[in-house]
C-alpha cells in the first residue's frame, strides 16, 4: 500500500545543510548538523539513520543553508519519521520530516526563490 502524501506544497531534491537545536531534559541543549535531501515551502527532509533522536510532534530550533545563505530560521515539528529500504533489503531513505511553524513570509520569500532555481 502507498503512503498518501499529505504536503500542501511540492517539494524539490536540494542538498542543505541542516542545523537542529534540541533542548535537554536537564537544561541546556545539543545542537547537531545534518544533510537535507528535499525541501518544500512546508518543510524539509533531514537524513539520518538514528531514528531515536527525535519524538513526532517534538518542537524544534532549525536553522537551514546552503553555504553561507541562511535559507530558513525558526521552529519546526517533527511529522514524520522513515526508513524505505530497497533492493537486497539495503535503505535507501532514513530520517525525519520536519514541518515549518509559524508566520515567517520573509523565509517563505527565499524558499520559493530556492525552489525556482
């Protein structure tokens, strides 16, 4: 069965950089880097293969670029989280959908203007 797909926008193969700052339990907070595969006026796509990192509908810091252009930062939710695998069982996509919260028509602006090119 195929997974139905719920953006509300298209979504283009990019490679980001994709910064996410976590807030600890204890106080304080981890920041970690990773690669972005696609993005939408929505959200973006960040490849890992340790799904344990984040919780689905967690709320996070996110700073996205490419390299010295800061494309887009704010909050996103985690929405989805996934792993696909491929022939031989090996994977072929592993990460998380992150959703973009909040009014920001300035980083609406440079995501359209990413999606153009």
């Amino acid at each position: 069965m195929a997974l139905r797909n719920k953006r509300g926008s298209s979504r283009k193969p990019v490679h980001l950089t994709t910064y996410i700052r976590k807030e600890l339990p204890a106080g304080g907070y981890s920041l970690m880097q990773f690669v972005s595969r696609d993005l939408s006026e929505g959200g973006v796509f960040i490849s890992t293969d340790d799904l344990s990192l984040f919780d689905l509908g967690e709320e996070l810091s996110v700073i996205v670029d490419r390299g010295s252009k800061r494309l887009f930062e704010g909050q996103a939710k985690v929405v989805r989280s996934s792993r696909t695998f491929g022939s031989e069982e090996a994977v072929t996509e592993s990460g998380f959908g992150l959703m973009f919260t909040g009014d920001n028509s300035t980083f609406l602006d440079m995501v359209k203007t990413q999606l153009d090119s």
